[in-house]
C-alpha cells in the first residue's frame, strides 16, 4: 500500500515540464499574434489607401482640365491618408475619359493611387523593409457641366 501512495503521489515530471510546454506555446503564439496584427494593420492600410483613390477620383471628376485634375487629385488623397498612413512615396495618376467627353455625354475619370508604405508602421518597429499598395477607384462626370 505504501507503494501506491508514493507512485500516486509522486509528481516529478510535472514541474519539469512546464518550463518546455510554456516555451513551445510561446514559440507558437507570439509569431501567430504578430501575424494577426500585421494583416489587421495592413488590411486597414488597404482600406485607407481605396479610400484615398475613391476621394481622388471624386475631386479629379469635379475638376475643369487634365491639368487640374491630377493636383487636386492627389491634394485628396493626401488629406485622406492623413492621420491614417505614411506613405514613402505616394503616386496618383488619372484616367479615364470623362474630362473629353462632350457636353451631354456621360464619362467616368479613374484616380490610381500607388503608396510605398514602411513595414514597421504596420508591425514591430525592428522588421526592416517596405511594402506597396495600389487602388484604383472611378467617379462619374456630370454630363451637364460645362468642361
């Protein structure tokens, strides 16, 4: 009898274990965490940058002439941007007919914005490098208005 009470109350083992177990969790749970949270942060970077093309788009579309649009285009996106994500470098290009078209006929003008975006704005300061993000949006062009 004394023998089962020492085997059943022997907990050697146990103890030592945990040290290993809690190493191999946190190997597994901080690089799930960290990925977690870039492809959160990136995902709203995304968002941001579409709304930057959207807000570009819409003021390239109000705007009289090619030469008009592509500044207050890209005035659009940076305000849009502002506050939300630093862009490297931030390119905006417009497209699309809607500044040619004749009076009473329907077009679009598309803005395209391309942002180089730090990869340590999006995760831990220390990871090194840079990714880009391009969207593109469309806005129509009223008709009526006089071009």
């Amino acid at each position: 009898m004394n023998h089962l009470h020492r085997i059943l109350r022997d907990e050697r083992g146990d103890v030592e274990d945990i040290p290993g177990l809690a190493i191999v969790l946190i190997g597994i749970l901080v690089p799930l965490v960290a990925v977690v949270i870039f492809m959160g942060r990136y995902g709203l970077a995304d968002n941001n940058v579409q709304s930057a093309a959207a807000a570009a788009a819409r003021d390239a579309s109000l705007s009289g002439s090619d030469s008009d649009a592509v500044p207050h285009a890209t005035q659009a996106a940076q305000l849009a941007l502002a506050g939300n994500v630093t862009c490297q470098s931030l390119s905006v290009l417009i497209g699309g007919d809607g500044l040619h078209t004749a009076l009473g006929q329907t077009g679009t003008v598309t803005a395209t914005i391309t942002c180089r975006i730090d990869t340590a704005d999006l995760s831990f300061p220390l990871i090194p490098g840079s990714l880009t993000i391009t969207e593109t949006a469309a806005s129509p062009v009223d008709p009526y208005r006089e071009r």
